[in-house]
C-alpha cells in the first residue's frame, strides 16, 4: 500500500461518449503500420500518405532558416501575424476572386485544424453536417466531435464522383447546418465545375441555416483543362462559406504545418476563439517562410508548376497501368495526386494463404502482405468498391508499386465477368 491509498481502488478508466463515438484515422494507421514494416527490413512501398515527395522549394526553407536566424521564435498573435494575413488577403484576391480583410482570416497549425474549429464553431449538438461521399475520412468525424451528425451522400464513379444536386436538395432538413466540399477531392481527384458548383450554389440559397466549407487544399494540383473555382466567389455565397486552404499540399510543406480559414469575421473569430483556448498562434517559422510561399508567384509560380507536371505525369501512368488490369473501373482523377479505383471484381477471390478478399480492407491487406505495398482501403473514405493510391511519390516507385500490384492481383483474378 503506497501511503494511505488502499490497493484495491480501482480507477475509473471511462472515456466521454464524444471520444468513443470517434473513429481512429485509418489513413494515419495505415501509414504508420507501413513505416514500422520499413523500420523492420521489409520493403514496403508506402502509397497511403497525401504527402508529396519533393522537397519544399527554397526560397521558402530559406525564409524559414533566416526566421531562426533572426531569432523570429517567439509567440505571434492567435490569429496570425499581420503580414502573412495581409499575404494570404492578397493571394484570395488575386488568385480566387475573394475579398477579405486580415481580420476575416485565422492561420492555424494546418488546414485540418482550420476544418475541426469551424466545424465546431458553427455546429450546435443534433445539427447535420452533409459530406459527399467519398470524403477525406477526418470529415465525418470532426462532425461527432462537435456533436453533429454527418449526413453522407453517396457520388457514384461513373459521374466522376461529383454530387447530384437533386439528392442534395433531397437530404437538407431544418437541421442542416454545414455542407463540407472538397475540391480538388481527396480521396478522388474530382474537381467541381463552376456549373455543377453554381447549381449547388443555388441549392443552398434556398436554406437560411445552410453553411458550406469549402476545402480548398488542394486547388493548385490541377490539371488543364480542369479549372478551380472558389465556392465564396459564386453570387450569394462569400456570406455563408468558410474557405479553407493550407500550405502542405502545393508547397510540399506538409511538416511545417500551417493552414487558414477565410470567412465572414463572425464565424472566423468564433474559431478563433477556441483556437485561443487550444494551441493559440501556429509557428512564427511556418508563418515567415508561408509569406516567402505566397511570394513565389501565381499559384506557387514555377517551383509549384514543376511539381505539377510531375504529378500529372504519373497520374497519366497510373491511369494507362490500371486501363490494362481486367475488371478495375477508373474515374481519371483531375487534380490532387490520388487515384481512387474500383477493385470490386476482385471481391469473393479466394487466394491460397491468404483467404478470401470480400472488401477493400481485406485487399489492402493482402496488397501489403503479398505485394508489399502500402495503400487505403475505400471503406476508410466511405466507399468500399474502391481503394486510394497517392501517387506522392516517384515515377520509379510507382512503376514498382504497380509491377508487384499487377503480380499479387494475377493470383487473385476477377471473380465477375466482366
């Protein structure tokens, strides 16, 4: 017995029903279960992390290593420092058509944290959140963690996965409260034109209580003649979106961790708010070299442009590679670096040593088991016909990856005629 404490207490070891109610990141597992394999000697192809491959351009690591030079290392203000609201206020202007001022814009520690504040913010206990499925997995989620719940619509691979607005019409109630667009989309690639958008827009209207949050992360990993456009820039809209972008996807600064809301000032500083209870400013160093980012020139300039074409041109070999695999239906993704591929005609195989293949984690599993290659289940992103392939990484790589996927898949062939 350790002083007067009996030994026979029991700790209470229950969690609040809004943690349980959470499912852990499957992408973040996934990833971290590759990189433990890696650690342990075996090869593993890691394919499930949004993460790019190159390395951030320099003239922003250079902003950053001159930030701790400078001794720039102390505690900006919550919501950002001046000068890289008043860049960010500059790059919506130019580049999306959107007028703020930095008082309407929060800098965060990344683009997710940008999402869960303004989902919480605005979003009262029994209010719908609508997310078209497939969805970025956190989604669904950060929803259950502000005591929402999330209303899923299910987009269909042969309209390239974009929502109907005829069944979005169909599914707003009174309880509608936050529509969550993504585009480009994670996990699909998909990017919404301006006249599917403009219908939404119109959609939308019609609900006083309606807001949309629009994720714009990845808008310039886009490939011509795919356009982005802004959901806040379509008439009436500036109002009720809350624009969210960030700097890792483009910018190759994923470690750096550093995203922002744009919005109207009473919802962008209600997220500031909680951001002040919780973590306070994000890092003084992200937010010089996110300055140097954002003067790098129309949409990232070169430097982004060049990583661009990189990914377009494993995009279009992916896209060749899986057009020869029998059964695998292909939506051609036109932005963001995923392919997201119906295998559903492998479900039912059974392969010797392995089992049967019934969904797409189980094919995920065996992927990594047999062909040593790390990718995400479709389940993970609220569509089990398909799984997610970034093609984040090398052309080499991916022709590896594709070599050993093609080789596991011979002993698992379609089970429909297809």
């Amino acid at each position: 017995m350790a002083g007067n404490i009996p030994d026979h207490v029991s700790v209470d070891i229950s969690l609040s029903p809004r943690v349980n109610s959470v499912k852990p990141s499957k992408t973040v597992a996934i990833s971290d279960q590759a990189t433990a394999l890696v650690q342990a000697g075996v090869p593993v192809i890691r394919l499930a992390a949004g993460e790019p491959d190159f390395d951030t351009p320099a003239p922003i690591t250079e902003a950053g290593i001159n930030a701790i030079r400078d001794g720039y290392t102390r505690y900006t203000a919550n919501a950002g420092t001046l000068e890289v609201r008043q860049a960010i206020c500059r790059k919506l202007k130019d580049e999306n058509g959107l007028s703020y001022t930095p008082d309407q814009i929060l800098v965060s520690n990344g683009a997710k944290q940008s999402i869960l504040q303004a989902v919480v913010a605005v979003c009262s206990p029994g209010d719908e959140v609508i997310i078209p499925a497939p969805f970025w997995v956190s989604y669904p989620e950060m929803a259950r963690l502000a005591d929402a719940t999330p209303v899923i619509l299910p987009t269909h691979i042969d309209n390239n996965f974009l929502l109907d607005p005829k069944l979005l019409e169909s599914k707003i109630t009174e309880k509608s409260r936050l529509l969550i667009l993504c585009s480009p989309s994670n996990p699909t690639g998909s990017v919404y034109p301006k006249e599917l958008l403009e219908k939404i827009a119109e959609i939308v209207a019609k609900h006083p209580r309606l807001l949309v949050l629009s994720d714009e992360i990845y808008e310039h990993i886009i490939y011509a003649p795919a356009t982005h456009t802004s959901f806040a820039s379509l008439p009436g809209m500036w109002e009720r979106t809350l624009t969210v972008n960030g700097f890792s996807k483009a910018f190759a600064m994923t470690g750096w961790r550093l995203g922002y809301l744009a919005g109207p000032k009473h919802f962008v500083s209600a997220c500031g708010k909680i951001q002040s209870q919780s973590t306070s400013g994000a890092s003084s160093i992200s937010q010089k070299a996110a300055v140097a980012a954002l003067g790098m020139g129309y949409a990232g300039g070169e430097a982004v442009a060049t990583m661009v074409k990189a990914f377009r041109e494993r995009r279009d070999y992916l896209v060749k590679s899986f057009g020869e695999l029998a059964g695998v239906k292909i939506s051609e993704p036109q932005g963001a670096f995923y392919l997201f591929l119906d295998f559903s005609s492998y479900y039912g195989a059974e392969v010797e040593g392995f089992g049967v293949i019934n969904n797409s984690e189980s094919l995920c599993r065996y992927l990594l088991e047999k062909g040593q290659v790390a990718l995400v289940p479709g389940d993970a992103f609220g569509d089990d016909s398909c799984i997610r392939i970034s093609y984040a990484e090398s052309l080499s790589v991916l022709q590896a990856a594709v070599e050993r996927i093609k080789e596991a898949l011979e002993a698992a062939r379609p089970v429909v005629p297809v």
